[in-house]
C-alpha cells in the first residue's frame, strides 16, 4: 500500500445552529490519501463534502478525531496542500500574473523567483500570452485556469478540487478536466495526489482511482469503489459504463460495501433533509417512463442523458419518486410502481390527490405541518416553528430549502397552503387532501 500523504481518523466536526444548538456535519470520517492516486468524492449537497475538504486543507479544525498530513499532526494550512474552489475567486483589479504569485508573495518568495513560477504555472495550464490580462477579459474556464494554476504554483503535494469543473459548461469543463489529467498521467504536475470533489458520476469514473460515496446528516463516507482502469478512458466503453451503473446503484440504494446494491425502502424521519425535486419536473420523468421503448423501467445514465439532466438533478428527482411510492430505486435503475403508472394515467384530480396521500404517509415533515395545523383553533400557523424545528438538525440555508421543498408539494398536494405574503401557513378549503 502506498504511503497515506494525508489521513482522517473518525473526524467528527459541528457547527452551531441559530440558536446554539451543536448541528454535526461529519461524523466518524475515516479517509486517506496515497501518493500517486486520485481520489473522488461524490455526496448530495450539504453533505459536508466541502467541510471535509477544508479540514484537509487545514482550513479548519476538527470536534474530534485526527488529521495527520505526513504522518504529523495537522492544525493549520499546510505548505504541501493547495485547492481550487468551485468559483475562480480572482481579484478583478489583478492580472493572471498577479494572481497566480499571490500565493508565494504570502510565502516570502523573491520577485523574480515569483514571477519565473507564475509564468511557468500560467505556461503549464495553457495561458501562455495572457499573463497580463485582468480576469474580465477571460471566459470562465480561462479564468477557472487561473485558480488551478495559483494552486499549482506552490507545488503542492495534494490538490484539493472543490467542484472546480461545476460552474463550467460542459464542454469547457470535459476540456479542462482532460487537460489536467494529461499533465497528471504525463508527470508534468508537481502534484503528488489530488481529492476531487464532485457532482458528477461520469467525471468521477473517468478521472479517479477510487470513488467513494458520501452519506449525509451527518457526512461520513459510506461506501467505496475502487477503479483500476488505464486513462485515458473512454466514456462510452462498456467498462465505464458499467462503473457509472455501479455508482449510481451505490448512491441511490444506500448500500454500505460495494457489490451489486439491492433495492432498500427510503425511511425519513422529521427533520431528514428533503430531495431537491420539483413537482412538474418530477412528473416529467414518471412519464418518461411509461414510454412505449422503456415499458415502466430505465437505466438511470441513459435516462440522464436523455432527459438532459446532469446527476445533481437527475438524482434527488429519482430518489423523490421512490420517496413517495412512485417508482422503486434499483441496481441503477428507476422502475415504474402500480401506483405511479396509476399516477400518470390518472387525471390531474387523481394526481394531485395520490400526491396528497403519498405525501402525509411517506414524509414525516409534511404529516407534521398537517398534524399541527389541525391542531391549531384558526387552521393556520407561521413558517417559522417548522424552520426552527429543521434548524436543529440542519443549517439554516438547507432548512429553508427542505421547508420550501415540504410547501411547494404540500400545495400541490391540497394537503396545506401557503401565503407568501404572511408567511403563514393553512388548511386548504375542505380540509382534507
């Protein structure tokens, strides 16, 4: 086994909510990082991907737990480790060369020695004869370029990349991304191993030599999948397609080694975080299913690419559906239910009310407002006990995001209403969903 350049050992970080209460983001978090591998982390958004990154990056401390790097105890920001961040974060008033030097300006480096890396740097990434650009001249990979060459202009051992293809389109991103892995597999990066993080299954599978999944509430890597193909790869070989079904089965069954997931019923409990799917896109998907090619069943990459969904929405639609008793989530694909094939033949009466039912049974925080609204003598109570209830397990961006989430299928649903003007929320006329 190659030597670990850093390492995690059951690592448990927390953050403290509004009001005061310890909310833990990571918990048992067990990982290393060898010389001359890359290593992917996938995990749906808050999962504390980032957090992991920073507490890497020395950027952060740790609640409990250890961080080694060199077999040293790590406290602070590491010479040898370097990251890039999904936004290009340039100082506008600074050119390319300006920029990339920061970093050895702040280590004490010579101007000249500075200015000799720098320009090296921007010649490696590919931006040679732009050194004297300010970033508004620049696309945004080409400004994406120059993060990555700030990064790598203090020779870092690690590179962390924090979703750095993400705010790309996707053929800058595939350019980029193919780029750096021609310089890493060609030896022309001082790099010795790089954690990159992603929402991307097929990126994940065409860079990396190990995948792992990351589980949420709290973060803590679930499972791993080792890959031992030769790159360059090919994204249409039946291989990677095979690992790209492999990871999608992982991430959506739940399973906790990394053999072929069996279908497991999804258990929520009141303040779990809600998939970020809306209704009408949702729908979308359950009648793409009922196509006459896919009779009620469809392989999650393929449905992806067909629908035109990168995974970060691909996914969380897939996991509402079996949320909901819709479809069932298995070995990578997304299989039609009796009652979702109810659903889609049914009228937009008949949707809205399966909707409603589905909803108050499966979805604890829905049941939950309804229970409470019930409850109340005027049928209508403000937003805020339900964002302060979610805030004990979540921060405060996700909780507005899970209770918007719960409203938008509530009132879809008939099973409350919502007053955006008030904030509050109320039974709908009839009372019953």
């Amino acid at each position: 086994m190659a030597e670990a350049i850093v390492e995690l050992k059951g690592v448990r970080k927390s953050f403290r909510s509004a009001d005061g209460a310890a909310r833990p983001v990571l918990e048992g978090v067990d990982f290393r990082l060898a010389e001359g591998e890359i290593v992917a982390l996938l995990g749906q958004s808050g999962s504390g991907k980032s957090t992991l990154l920073r507490i890497l990056a020395g950027l952060i401390g740790v609640d409990g737990g250890g961080v080694r790097y060199r077999g040293q105890p790590l406290y602070g920001p590491a010479r040898g480790i370097a990251m890039v961040f999904q936004s290009f974060a340039l100082f506008p008033w600074l050119t390319v060369q300006q920029n990339v030097e920061l970093g050895l300006e702040a280590r004490g480096v010579e101007p000249a020695e500075r200015a000799r890396r720098a320009a090296a740097a921007i010649a490696l990434i590919g931006l040679a004869g732009f050194e004297g650009a300010l970033p508004r001249e620049l696309s945004g990979g080409m400004r994406q370029r120059v993060g990555i060459a700030r990064a790598l202009v203090v020779e870092p051992e690690v590179l962390l990349m924090d979703e750095a293809f993400s705010a790309l389109d996707v053929l800058t991103g595939e350019r980029l991304r193919d780029d750096i892995l021609q310089l890493w597999d060609g030896g022309a990066m001082p790099t010795k191993a790089m954690l990159v993080v992603s929402h991307n299954i097929e990126e994940a599978v065409l860079m990396a030599d190990r995948v792992l999944i990351f589980a949420s509430d709290p973060g803590r890597v679930r499972a791993e999948l080792p890959i031992a193909l030769p790159r360059p790869r090919d994204g249409e070989s039946l291989e990677v397609r095979a690992l790209i079904d492999e990871v999608y089965t992982l991430m959506t069954a739940g399973a906790a080694v990394v053999e072929r997931a069996r279908e497991e019923p999804l258990h929520m409990h009141l303040g779990d975080r809600l998939p970020d799917a809306d209704v009408g896109r949702m729908e979308a998907l359950l009648e793409m299913l009922v196509d006459d090619d896919r009779q009620g069943r469809a392989d999650l990459p393929q449905l992806a690419e067909e629908a035109e969904l990168t995974d970060q929405e691909l996914l969380p639609l897939a996991q509402a559906l079996a949320l909901l008793g819709f479809a069932q989530l298995a070995d990578a694909d997304l299989h039609l239910t009796p009652l979702g094939q109810r659903y889609v033949e049914g009228t937009h009466t008949l949707r809205r009310q399966l909707f409603g039912q589905q909803l108050l049974a499966h979805v604890p925080l829905a049941a939950h407002i309804r229970h409470s609204l019930e409850q109340a003598p005027s049928g209508e109570l403000p937003e805020e006990p339900f964002l302060h209830l979610l805030s004990e397990s979540l921060d405060a961006v996700e909780a507005e995001r899970v209770l918007r989430t719960a409203i938008e299928w509530g009132r879809y649903g008939e099973v409350f209403e919502y007053d955006f003007h008030t904030g509050l929320i109320h039974l709908p006329e009839g009372g019953e969903p």
